[in-house]
C-alpha cells in the first residue's frame, strides 16, 4: 500500500508519460494484463488510455487490471489511469517517503 504522500510523488512522475497501452472495445484481456504486467517489470509505473468504443470506464478498467497484476491505482483522470506495481528485485523509483 502507498502513502499519500508517495501516490502524489507517483502522480507527478507519470505526469509527463504518454499512454503505453490502450483500452478499446475489445475491453481487458490476458493478453494485455501480461503486456502491462511486463512493462510494469521494467518500468514500475504506466498510463493507460481508455478509448470512448470501449466497454468500460477508465476507473473500472484500472480497477481490472490492477486486480489482475496486484498493482495498485494511482490516479484515474478522465479516459486515462495510471498504475503502480513495484519491482522488488531491481526497483527502478525510489520512493522518498515511506
């Protein structure tokens, strides 16, 4: 679980990121929540854009794939969501407080 403080350290960091992945009609699948978990191995931290054709919400598809990959929600803002999984062998973000 993450502190306030660190979910608005995570929040200023993935300010500047550009979505990696996308959420369309096809909604959540395997496929893609191994893709994010696989880049939430290397990366720690992903925007994902949910388009208007899809299914879902942007909160509820986070909420999905989050629950699929234990990682935890940062933020959901409009069509976008950001996740947080960290990498306990080779931590790429170093949180400042804990």
């Amino acid at each position: 679980m993450i502190t306030p403080k660190q979910r608005a350290e995570l929040k200023a960091l993935a300010n500047s990121l550009e979505p990696a992945f996308q959420v369309g009609k096809g909604g959540v699948n395997d496929a893609q929540t191994a893709q994010i978990d696989d880049y939430l191995r290397v990366h720690e931290l992903v925007k994902i854009k949910v388009l208007d054709n899809s299914l879902y919400t942007a909160k509820e598809a986070a909420a999905e794939i989050a629950g699929r990959i234990s990682a935890e929600v940062v933020q959901v803002i409009g069509s976008k969501a950001i996740l947080y999984k960290r990498n306990e062998k080779e931590p790429v973000i170093r949180l400042k407080s804990k």
